[in-house]
C-alpha cells in the first residue's frame, strides 16, 4: 500500500493545481473566514440568491461529463460495497453460529477461524488498493475539469458578485 | 515490584507531556485564532501527515489495551474486535471520506446543514456528535484509571481518580491552547511511539517463540486451560443466543460506527483536497492494519506468556495484559530490562489515552460550538465568540468525562468503546449516508434519522444488563434490565435507518431537486470545497 501511495506523491502536485492554489490564498481567506464561521458555506451562498448558482448544479448534475464521473464512482463502490460488506457480515454471522465449523484445524494450530480473520485483512488492504487506484485512473482528473467548470459557471452566474 | 519501574515510566511519561505541551505552545505562537485555524488547523497537512493522525486518533486505549487484554482472555473473540475495527475503514473510504471533505466545512452537522433546514438539522446532528464523544471519552479515560492503579501498585482508588482528573485536565489544556493544529501534532507522535512500540514488543514476542507462530498459538491455548478452544470463537460470545446476537450486535456496531465519529470526520478537513483525504485514509489503512496485526499476535503473546489468571489478577476486565506482557518480555519484574520495557510501554499507552483523549474532546467542542451554540443563540450574539465558545465547550465536556470515567471504572475499555461505536452507527451513519445518496431525503428525515438512531441506542443501553440486574453491571444492586443484549446496535442501527426513511416519505415537503443536485455535484467534483 505504502508503495502505491509513494508513487501517487510525485503526480499529485502535477495535476491538482488546488493543491497551490489553496495554499497560497489561505491567508486572506482566513482572516475573513473567521466573522461568519456560523453558516457552512454552501449556505451562505444560498442566501444571497436563488436563481442563479442553484441552476448551475443543476446543469451540471445533467451533464454528459458529470453523469460519466459519477457512473465512474457507482460503478466501483457499488459492487466493492456489496463484496466486503457481506463478506464480513458472513465472517461474524459464521463465528457465532457454526463455531464448530470455525475451529476446523487447516495446519498445525490454525483454524478455518484464523485463516478468515487473516482473510478480513487482506481484503480489505486490497479493496484500499483497488479503489484508491480506480479513483486515480478513472476519475480525479474529469473530476477536477468539472471543479473548474462548475466554480467559473457560478462565479459567472452570480455575476461577479465576489 | 518496587518503585523502579514506576519511577521511569512517570519519568517518561512526564517527557511525553512536556514535548506536547512545546508542540502545543509551538504550533499556537502565530495563530489567528480563526475558526479556520481551531477546528481544522489550517486545511495544509499533507496525506501522509494526516494518516499518521488519523491512526492515531483511532487506535485507543481500547485497541491497545481492551483488545490485546480480550484476546489473552477469550482468544480469538477478542480477534473479532480487530477484524471489526479494521473493515470499518472500508466505509469510510469508498463513502465518507472524499464526498465529506468536499461538502462540508469543521463538522458532520455541515454536510447535512447544506441540503436541508439548518437549525434543526444541525442540532440533532451536534447533539449526537456530542454525546458520542463523550462516550467514547469516558472508554479512554477508564483505560486510563486501570492503567495508573497497574503502575502505581496496588489499586489505590486516590491515584486512579486523581490520574482521571490528571488527563482530563491535560487534554483541555491541548484542545482549548492549540485546537486542531496541536492535536494534529500530538496524534503524529503517539502514532509513531505507539506503532514503534507494539513492533519492538511483537519483535520479542516472536523471538520468544522462535518465530514460530505456530508454537505461540499452541503455548497460548495450553496456558489458557481451554485448548484448541481458545483459537475457535465462542468463549465469551459463544454459548447461548443472546450471548451471539450480542456478538452480532457489537460487529455491526464496530464496522458502521467509524464512519460517525465526529472525531474521524473532522480529520477530513484538516486535508486540502478530497484527493487528499483518500490518500490519508490508505494511509491509516495501512498503519491501522499492521498495527492490528500486532496486537493480535500481542494479545495471543500475552496469553502464553502471562496467562490468563495472571491477567485477570491484576485486572479484572484485561485492560492490563499488554504492560504486564512487557514486563515479562523485557525478562521479568527485577530485571532492568523488565523495568525499562514495562515503563516505556505504560508511558506509550497513556500517551495512547492523551492523544486520542484531546482529538474527541476537539471535535465535540466544535459540535458544541459550531453547531448547537451556533443554532441556539441569540441573534445579537457576536459571531466571533465561536473560538471561545469551543474553548469553554472542551471544559465542560472534559468535566463531563472526567465524572463518568470515575463512575464507569471497571468496565472493559475495549466493550466502552463498542457502545460509542454503536450510538455513531445508529444517530450519525444514517443520517450522513442518506444526505449524500438519497435524492428524495427531507429535513423531517434528517432530523428523524439522528433522534430514531440516537434516542433507541441510549434507552436500549440504559435497560440492558451493562447498567443493571447483573454483578458487573454499574448499578449491581437495581434491577431494570429489560434488554438482554449489551450491544445495542443490531436493533438501533437498523431503526435509525427505518426511522429516517419513515421521516422522509412521511413528510410533506417536497425534496429540494436543486439542494440535491449541489450537494451531489460538490460532493464528488469538490466544487466549491473550503
């Protein structure tokens, strides 16, 4: 995992320009952040106006690009979700009712029991590395095409009201 | 036993409090003092930065002494804790992590608040936060309490107490000086120090056995005196039905309640990026699973090395096992190296107890503040007095927790930590889940979802035998135990799901298309993230 994750490091700065251009606004931002700290965002931004940024998401929502990244993101976690998650309901199930079945020796001392546990474990250290992957490849990059776009139509729709 | 051991290991754990009390100074000698800079550090560490503390703020006391102490006592059903904890993260990873980074802003309560009616969204979700970190809170400090009657001798009930107002006192002073910047800090240290710790013990536990992992086991199975039992479930879960479905119960809770610990959804934002915030989850992953690992071969090491009576001896519940394997380890209580092992291992795990202790008092404070007293207070209350009011909030819960913790003392720190689980499954799981997924969700379901999760998980805890009817249960003498399970979850977690759905298809507002479509667009594009 950690050897997946070293190779991820070069790239990211490469390609997620947020990652800057954070960095270098927060100051600003800060000082001001710190008077209306009460509403999260999102809110704040509804205040002001009902029209305009609020159809933004909605066009976007119905976009070609935006229902690609999302199809992207349902397509891996549904599945993943519906593997693991009863893969581990099963292990506990499986414990409880058929200790029997569990206590089976395989070799020497450990059991079926031991051999699922361990099992627990490495899928899910797999699963980390598969979806980490997946996002990685098949959707940060559309992703963050669709940040850009979607802050320059609100900025736009709001009529440079900031 | 004399006083050596003890001697090093306050020294040493005196030496941990001063570093963190320099990196909480250090950290807050520029600080703006901005909700910004309290509650998420300034949004700039790094993944790697940000998974060591998101380890740390996960593996407690309760990993590291409840679940180690379980195992050398029931063997493998204390290995079903380990496995649960760590599937967990699963959740968190393919649901949680990136779409709260980029929805929200400090809390839970924001990604929910953003699509619905704020103020009482926002209560409900703050209320929950709260009253799971204190829960959780109160599981670390008992950890604490065992852990100082261990290493003080004896079970002197003035030193336990006064070491629970010792931490409490301490994890104020982190939270309220060096908000989320310190505590960040202080989790990346007692990572390290933890996970260097449990890898020399490991280290010596295989090189006790030859490597042989197969001896270890059998040494631990013949030294409990249950055989081959001890390697199979169903020691202490086994049994009759109610013992299992509580087994059940507790798996749930274990791999649901991650993903509703305020104090793991506040992590998220301490990142730049929601990119960011799933590369720090594979990074705890990571550490998180080695770290397991570890104590399961700890655990079964204690068992054969220890024993079982041994344990139980010197604490009823096992939260002792892992110091006491120590002492053996480093070659017995008069040996030096016995002194110095056991000692270093004491001071890692109450440093265990103080990181992860002012990570949850933070983000209860910011539920507190950012959200209840946000939504409660008068209109004509200067906005800016947020800071502060987190400030005070960390007091009062600290109050809060140090006075349960006393009261709770001799429950297992590991089965504490599972009830906490349970409730954030059950109020703050399906809340956060059907905001993000579900497109027709209303305010009623929202607000429903939490109190239909969080008001059954706390009744059906008070009526079950953890509270009374049965001798270890806090009130052994009364008897209103009218639920048979000790875990909740595997009826709360399921109602606040039903609850919430109930809400929403009950309510006769229509859904909000547009709030729908923003939170979905902004939740997996980052568009206009914090």
């Amino acid at each position: 995992m950690d050897k997946h994750d070293g190779g991820d490091t070069g790239e990211v700065r490469f390609d997620d320009p947020w990652y800057d251009a954070l960095a270098s606004g927060w100051g600003e931002l800060d000082g001001t952040g710190a008077l209306a700290p009460t509403v999260p965002a999102a809110r704040s931004e509804h205040e002001g106006r009902t029209g305009g940024a609020a159809h933004v998401y909605l066009e976007v929502q119905r976009s070609a690009a935006f229902r690609e990244v999302r199809a992207r993101y349902r397509r891996f976690v549904i599945p993943a979700v519906a593997v693991f998650f009863p893969w581990y309901v099963g292990y506990v199930v499986t414990a409880t009712t058929a200790p029997g079945f569990m206590a089976r020796p395989v070799a020497g001392a450990v059991n079926v029991a031991l051999l699922a546990g361990l099992g627990q474990f490495l899928t899910t250290f797999l699963f980390a590395w598969a979806y980490a992957r997946h996002a990685r490849l098949r959707r940060d990059r559309a992703a963050l095409e669709l940040r850009w776009d979607t802050q320059e139509m609100t900025r736009n729709a709001r009529g440079g009201e900031r | 036993m004399s006083g050596h051991h003890q001697t090093l290991a306050l020294l040493l754990f005196s030496a941990f409090v001063a570093v963190t009390l320099a990196i909480t100074t250090w950290v807050s000698r520029n600080r703006h003092g901005s909700a910004e800079e309290f509650y998420a550090g300034g949004r700039l560490f790094s993944p790697m930065e940000n998974g060591f503390a998101l380890s740390g703020d996960y593996m407690s006391a309760a990993s590291f002494l409840g679940v180690t102490g379980l195992i050398s006592l029931y063997g493998y059903d204390g290995l079903l804790y380990a496995v649960g904890f760590l599937v967990a993260w699963l959740v968190v990873l393919f649901l949680v992590a990136e779409l709260v980074r980029n929805c929200g802003r400090f809390t839970l309560a924001d990604v929910v608040a953003a699509r619905m009616d704020e103020r009482p969204v926002r209560i409900a979700a703050g209320t929950s936060s709260v009253v799971v970190s204190v829960l959780y809170l109160v599981a670390q400090m008992v950890g604490a309490g065992s852990l100082v009657s261990l290493l003080l001798g004896g079970t002197s009930d003035a030193a336990r107490n006064w070491t629970v107002i010792g931490v409490g006192a301490l994890m104020v002073i982190y939270v309220s000086m060096g908000g989320m910047r310190a505590t960040t800090w202080i989790q990346i240290v007692k990572a390290v120090l933890l996970i260097g710790g449990a890898v020399v013990l490991t280290v010596l536990v295989l090189m006790r056995f030859h490597g042989d992992i197969n001896d270890l086991l059998r040494s631990a199975a013949r030294r409990s005196g249950h055989g081959t039992a001890f390697l199979a479930p169903g020691l202490k879960y086994g049994g009759d039905w109610t013992a299992r479905f509580d087994f059940m119960s507790l798996g749930l809770a274990l791999v649901l309640g991650t993903a509703g610990l305020p104090h793991i959804l506040s992590r998220f934002y301490t990142v730049p990026t929601a990119r960011a915030a799933r590369r720090s989850v594979v990074w705890s992953i990571g550490l998180i699973g080695g770290f397991y690992l570890m104590t399961i071969v700890l655990g079964f090491g204690a068992a054969a090395v220890v024993g079982p009576e041994a344990v139980r001896g010197s604490n009823a519940a096992g939260n002792t096992a892992v110091p006491l394997l120590a002492l053996d380890l480093g070659g017995g209580a008069d040996s030096t190296g016995g002194t110095v092992l056991f000692a270093v291992v004491a001071a890692i795990a109450f440093a265990t107890i103080l990181a992860v202790v002012a990570g949850v008092t933070l983000a209860s404070s910011a539920a507190v503040a950012h959200d209840l007293y946000a939504s409660l207070r008068r209109r004509r209350a200067k906005p800016h007095g947020e800071v502060a009011v987190a400030r005070v909030a960390s007091v009062g819960i600290g109050v809060i927790a140090i006075a349960l913790g006393l009261l709770a003392r001799d429950l297992n720190v590991a089965f504490l930590v599972g009830l906490a689980f349970a409730v954030a499954a059950s109020a703050n799981l399906p809340v956060l889940l059907y905001s993000l997924f579900w497109r027709s969700f209303t305010t009623r379901g929202a607000v429903w979802a939490v109190y239909g999760g969080l008001v059954p998980s706390l009744l059906l805890v008070l009526l079950s035998p953890v509270v009374s009817g049965s001798p270890e249960s806090l009130f052994p003498g009364v008897d209103f135990q009218y639920f048979p399970l000790q875990n909740p979850g595997l009826v709360s977690i399921p109602l606040g799901f039903l609850v919430g759905w109930l809400g929403t298809v009950t309510s006769s507002e229509p859904p909000d298309e547009a709030k729908h479509a923003e939170i979905e667009v902004r939740a997996l594009t980052g568009a206009g993230a914090v």
